[in-house]
C-alpha cells in the first residue's frame, strides 16, 4: 500500500469561506487522481495538509510543516498537489523538499502536470516549472510594489498598522478617517512631552495615567494594542508625519488625503527638541559605541542588559548597563540581590584584566583591548560575574585563577570555559569600581532554587518514588529547566545549601551540555576531582 497525501495552498484569504471554496477544488481533483491510482495500491492520508491564506514564498505554513514533519516520521509515500506551484514557488525551497523527499522514499505528483521526479527529465521539468513560478512571484511583487508607491504620491494610505488618532478608510477609498477621541489623545501626548522635555518622563507619565496605544484587531481574529506605550512606540509616535496630513514612502513625503491631527508648529517644537537631545548624546558618539558587552551581557535573571548613559557635572558622561525590566520602567524589589545597573567602564576594565592573561593567543604579547572580543556571554550575580570566553588556554587559566575563581571547560570545547570571578563594587567620590575578592560564606542563588523547584513541579512520584512527566514542557526553556530535576543530588543539595561551586549558575546548567552520568556532573561542575 502507498500512503498518499494531498496538500492544498491558496495564497489569499478571500473566498475561504465559502461553502466550496478553491482548497476544497484541490483537494476534490487530487482525491481523484488518488483514486484513479487504486490499482497501483494508492491509498488516501485522512489528514487534511490545507494553507489558507498563505504565499508559496516562504516555507512558514502550519499544513506544510505538518506534511514534512510525517515525511520525516516515514507516514507518508506520495504528495498529490493540484499544480507544483501550490507547494512552493521557490527554488531554493524545493530543492530542500526533493532532498527530504529522496531520503525517505517519497514520490512527488502534480495532477494537473505530468512528470516523474524519480527522473532527470522530470527533475529538469519540475525546475523549468519553478523558474517560472518564482519569475511570475517576483514579477508580481515588482508590480504591487509600483502600484503601492504610485498610490503613495498620492496621498493614499495603503494599509498596514492604523495609527493612534486614525480609523480604517470607508469601503472603496483610501482616506484614512479621523478618530475624534484617539486625536484628543494624540495632542495630549505631544503637549505633555514639551512641557516634561522626556520620553522617559513621558513614558511614565503615560503609565501613570493609563493611556495605552491603540487597540486593534487582526483579519484573524487576533487582538493588538491597549498596552502601556513603551519609549521606542513613544519616539516613533513622536516622530510620525501621518499627524501632520502627509505620507512618507522611502523617505519621500507627499501631501495625504487624510486631515492632520497635529499643527506644524507643535510638530516642529517636539522635533527640535528630540533633536536637540540626540546632538547631545551624539557629542559622546565615542562614548556610547565602547559599549563592547552590547548583546553579549545579562542579569542574573539572564535578563539582557543593554547600555545606556548619564550626565555628570561639566558634561562627563557615564555607562551603565542597565537590565531590560529597569529599562521598561519596572523598578527593582527592594530585596532583590541582583545588580540590575552596572557601571559599563568598571565591569569591562574587570573583565579585561582578568581574562587577557589567560587567553591562548594574546598571553603578553596582544593589546588587553581586544580580550573583550573573545567573551561571548557575561551573566552578572551578586558578588559574582560568570564570563563564558572563547580561545582560553586551560592550563594556563587553572594556574592563574585566584580570590576562589573557577573555570568550568566546555565538554565539546576545551578552548571554551565559563569562568565565574567573584568581586566586590566599591564607589569612591561618585567612581564606582569593580574588584576581585573572595565570596565568604554559603551564598543562596535564589533565581537558580527557584528554578530547580521549578523543575520539580512540572514532576509527579509514582508509587515506587520514580519520577513521571504528565505532559510536555509547555516552552523550550521550560523543557531546559526540566534537566535541572535530573542533576546529581549533591548537585541538588549544594544549590539549595548555597555551597554550590560559583561557576554554577542557572545559565551553566540549562544552556551548555548536560553529562547524563551524576559522577560526570559532579565532575563538571566542580564538586568531584577529575578521574586521574
């Protein structure tokens, strides 16, 4: 028997619901080709493989990662579509599919397009049919995105988010239409950031209020908006010439048919004054790019920190980075032992001093500067930072580590190690200095305990005491936190006593490989010698 399997695409949404619509067409003329086939031991897949309202651009369909995921799982022996250009309308895609279709035995047919992909000549066919199925996708494009910047020269609003102040077009026009209440709202908020001269006093003052961004909901059904407005919606907002009637295609401006919200000269004052804040900060432009831990640098949360500035007297500027959930306005528990904000010189001047004598290459003879390149992670803990670094030489890095420093090597590279330094933050006369120094004392990592019960819940016990998971993790890193209930037990112990070695760390234990073996672990982590 051949299971055979009918996959469906249309790349709009109109007509879909329609009692009998162009899928249901499909599927019908495929089924039949199917059944013409009954001899030859052909026999249909229940399953329905249907794309309503996607392109044949992109590999991104539920109904096709359906299809593929049961090729994979060796279901499924034929793929009946209507025409080639219903599975895909790239080359390069269906390249990936005849390779995924040859290793498991897979035969592909077009009902409306004879051909055998078992063959040269079909395999020549199928890619003269694509080249022509891509050309006429391209080709499409090339002509929306005319007719789009034609219709923008002249003033008409072709779709996409709706602004605040602003209604969807009445049926057969392009005019976007004013909203009375949200264009009251839209003045307030430029009023308010003239008088506050902030957006970070404007976002707060927003939040305060309970002045939210436009709610709006999708053609599937799915809502958008009513949140609280962050900085990056407030600067865009700001800056948005729809308020003052016009259109902006590609940089270009053209006078809208819609009715401004805002007068000019209220528009010009709000965008002097955003201007004038960015010369500010473009005079320390230096400054802020030596930020070199930009997307490399966490809390212990493994919160990104990103880098922000301040200024001091007679124009100093200083760097911090600053935790994600500081920069969206959430302030920090009054308990929290985690350093949210950092002072960016001191952690990078730390960091550099200690690792660039331990990496491989630049032992004496390279710059110091260029250590920071070699770090590709920096989780920051209280008294602690954890430093994952690329190039080490290990046995140098054993020899040199001090103040109770650990190193924990990558088991699938011993050029990559986690080295967890302990230090202290001393500010003297306003210059905040990070030092080495030795952690005294059991020190509780809240954020990993918490996570290892975590771990535990998602467990129940069977009567003999063994472990059973119920259903899946409901996320990927839920299913990381899951290994941490599989550790040793003295792994286990060590955490919830605060004697863990420091290089152990939630980051450690759920991102880098895991040895099954508990002795293996033990070893890895630091709490057993290394077998001789």
């Amino acid at each position: 028997m051949k299971r055979a399997a009918i996959y469906t695409r249309k790349s709009s949404e109109e007509g879909l619901h329609q009692a009998f619509n162009s899928l249901d067409a499909q599927r019908d003329a495929c089924a039949a080709y199917i059944r013409s086939q009954k001899a030859e031991g052909w026999r249909p897949v229940a399953t329905p493989y249907d794309d309503g309202g996607y392109s044949g651009g992109s590999m991104e369909r539920p109904g096709l990662k359906a299809l593929l995921a049961d090729i994979a799982a060796t279901r499924i022996d034929i793929v009946v579509v209507y025409k080639i250009d219903r599975l895909t309308r790239s080359l390069a895609d269906f390249a990936r599919m005849v390779e995924l279709f040859d290793r498991h035995q897979v035969s592909f047919v077009s009902v409306t397009q004879s051909f055998n992909t078992t063959s040269s000549m079909g395999r020549l066919t199928l890619n003269v049919l694509l080249s022509f199925a891509q050309f006429e996708r391209e080709v499409t494009g090339e002509r929306i995105r005319d007719k789009i910047a034609a219709s923008k020269a002249r003033g008409m609003w072709m779709g996409g988010t709706l602004p605040l102040g602003y209604d969807r077009p009445a049926a057969g026009t392009r005019r976007l239409l004013v909203n009375e209440a949200e264009a009251a709202v839209v003045r307030e908020i430029f009023a308010t950031y003239l008088a506050l001269g902030s957006v970070h006093a404007l976002e707060r003052d927003l939040a305060r209020r309970g002045i939210r961004s436009k709610m709006s909901i999708s053609r599937r059904g799915v809502a958008r908006g009513g949140v609280a407005f962050s900085r990056g919606a407030l600067f865009h907002l700001l800056k948005n010439r729809l308020y003052l009637g016009e259109i902006v295609h590609k940089g270009q401006r053209h006078s809208g048919l819609h009715a401004a919200i805002i007068d000019q000269a209220t528009f010009d004052a709000v965008q002097a004054r955003l201007a004038g804040q960015t010369r500010r900060g473009g005079s320390h432009r230096g400054g802020k790019a030596s930020s070199a831990l930009t997307g490399r640098i966490f809390d212990g949360d493994s919160q990104p920190m990103s880098p922000t500035f301040a200024y001091g007297q007679h124009g100093a500027l200083y760097r911090y980075y600053v935790s994600s959930s500081l920069q969206r306005g959430k302030a920090a528990a009054a308990d929290d032992p985690l350093p949210r904000r950092v002072s960016a010189t001191a952690i990078e001047a730390f960091i550099e001093e200690r690792i660039a004598p331990l990496l491989a290459h630049q032992v004496g003879r390279v710059e110091q500067r260029r250590a920071l390149d070699c770090v590709t992670r920096v989780d920051v803990h209280a008294g602690r930072v954890a430093v994952t670094v690329k190039g080490l030489d290990i046995d140098i890095a054993r020899t040199r580590l001090t103040n109770g420093d650990t190193i924990i090597v990558d088991p699938a590279d011993p050029a990559i190690g986690t080295l967890t330094l302990a230090f202290a933050i001393s500010t003297r006369r306003g210059r905040t200095e990070i030092i080495a120094g030795p952690k005294t004392g059991p020190q509780l990592d809240r954020v990993l305990i918490r996570a290892l019960r975590a771990a535990h819940i998602m467990l129940r016990r069977d009567a003999k005491g063994m472990p059973i998971l119920d259903a899946a993790p409901k996320s990927p890193r839920s299913h990381r936190i899951l290994r941490l209930a599989f550790l040793a037990p003295q792994i286990q112990a060590a955490i919830l006593a605060g004697t863990q070695p420091p290089g152990v760390t939630l980051a450690s234990l759920i991102d880098g490989p895991m040895p099954t073996l508990w002795s293996d672990q033990m070893q890895m982590v630091g709490l057993m010698p290394a077998a001789a």
